[in-house]
C-alpha cells in the first residue's frame, strides 16, 4: 500500500518529535549558571535539624549543606590552587555534613558533590566516613560511559576496591538529589524516570548499580514538592518556590528526616576565628 508523500512527511515529523521528548533532560541550566548567586565569591550555608537512622534506631542530630561554585584542576579533578590558569574550569560543590550520635560514639562523615557548569552533570563525589569502628573512604569520577569507583573500607572484603562501571547517560545518585532536583525545568505535574544509584554514604563499599526511580513534580502548600520512587522506597523533597528553591525538608524512605533551621550566604572560609560561628545565623551577618 503506497501512502502518499504528505502522510509519510507527517509520520515522520510526528516520530522525530516523539524521539525528541523521550531525550529532552527534565533539568535546566538557569540556576546552575545563575551568575548573581553562584558569582559572589560566597557560599550558601544552610542547617539542618536532622532525625537520621542509624542501627535501626532515629538518632536526633544536625546536618550541614554547604554549596559553593569553585575552580577545578581539569587534570586533577580537586580544587585549582591557580584559578586563573586555563587548566581549570568552575564547579558548583555542595558538602553535606553528618554528625550522628550512637550511644557511647558517633558517625562523622561528610559527603562531596562536584557538577560541571556547563552541562550540570555530576562529575565527581567523594565521601569521608569515620566512626569509633574505623575509617572509610570512597570515591567516583565519572570515565567515558560511566564512573570509576574507588573505596578503601574497614570491612573484611571491602578492604580495598577499584571499578569501572558503565551506567545510562541520564543516571542520578540518590546523593546528589539535594541539588539536583534545584535543577528541575518546574512543570506542575509532570514526571518522568531514571536510573538511580542508591546512597553511598555508609562505611561499606557495595557495588555501583542503579534501578529505576519515578520523579513526580507537584506543589505542596507555599513550597515546590519532588516525590521520589524508587526501589528502596519513597522520598519528599520540598523546597523554597522563590530562587535559588533551598531545601525546606526531605523526608527519606527509611523515616529519617531533614528540616531546614537556617540558611544564609556567607565567604565561610574566611571565618575560622573564636566566635565566627555567629555568622550561620543570617540575622547577625552583614557585608
């Protein structure tokens, strides 16, 4: 059966839309590129009242966020030390701090996310685990068809480990959802899905592996709303409707909890003296 040329001109018109729909990234670079935020040399500082899971029991604590553009050595892949130099390029970076009370010790850890101005991806993580057991360290920077992992663990046969691992262009790591969902190109109501590679920070080296995760997109009160899927379970987010959309508070799939306590944008490098903890509070900082 021979159909005519326009019907045909259609089809494919028709089909080349939908191909294009499929790939078209859910995120934008607006926020990222957001010179009047990310350009004023300062950080946004941001605390958490925190209820987190460890051993199977809520353990009340604090959680810090700190985020921050800053050069990066291309060779390297940490800070640039010459930020002028042509080898280097501008990272957004958000710490997450974790201080976790357990009975007669606790879990310091601290997790770092490294994205590329450009194209928003995440281009590195490293997490630092310590606890009164022993000393974790892991690490991920992202190769040609996915991302090199390392960790050096005090568990017995996760002592040392070194992979490549191929994953979808479009993966997301769980630890990275805190900013990334910031990222979202906003449409009430929408969804759409993706590989997710679950939490890394713990003391243990499991392997990369990802599984498919349902973001939903909606509103809930004064605050955006982003609903998370995935195998594990289920995660809110909900964060401010006005830029740059902190996060308000997240509540995890295990029950754990994050509530924003304060935030402000402060050069926190800058102050390291007695009595400078009195700037995380944004009523007493100034200029």
């Amino acid at each position: 059966m021979k159909f005519p040329s326009i019907l045909v001109s259609l089809l494919l018109l028709s089909l080349t839309g939908a191909n294009s729909l499929a790939t078209t990234s859910p995120f934008s670079q607006t926020l990222l590129e957001d010179e009047n935020i990310w350009g004023d040399g300062k950080a946004e500082y941001s605390i958490y009242e925190a209820t987190l899971l460890r051993y199977g029991i809520s353990r009340s604590s604090e959680v810090r966020h700190i985020l921050v553009r800053e050069p990066f050595s291309t060779k390297a892949l940490v800070k640039a030390d010459n930020w002028q130099s042509e080898d280097t390029y501008n990272v957004l970076k958000l710490n997450q701090i974790i201080r976790v009370p357990t009975g007669s010790y606790r879990y310091d850890q601290m997790y770092s996310s490294f994205w590329k101005i450009d194209n928003g991806d995440l281009l590195k993580f490293s997490l630092s685990s310590i606890d009164s057991c022993g000393n974790t360290y892991k690490q991920g920077r992202r190769i040609s068809n996915g991302f090199h992992y390392q960790a050096f663990t005090y568990w017995e046969g996760m002592d040392e480990v070194d992979s490549k691992t191929a994953l979808p262009s479009n993966t997301l790591f769980y630890d990275e959802l805190p900013w990334k969902l910031r990222t979202l190109d906003w449409k009430e109501g929408s969804t759409f899905t993706a590989p997710l590679v679950p939490s890394v920070i713990n003391s243990k080296a499991k392997p990369i592996k990802t599984s498919s995760a349902k973001f939903t997109i909606t509103s809930s009160g004064e605050n955006r709303m982003v609903t998370v899927r995935h195998a594990q379970g289920t995660d809110t987010f909900l964060f401010a409707q006005e830029s740059p959309y902190r996060l308000v508070k997240w509540t995890m799939w295990d029950g754990g909890e994050l509530i924003l306590r304060s935030s402000v944008r402060i050069p926190y490098w800058n102050l390291n003296k007695p009595g400078d903890e009195k700037f995380l509070q944004s009523e007493v900082y100034s200029e």
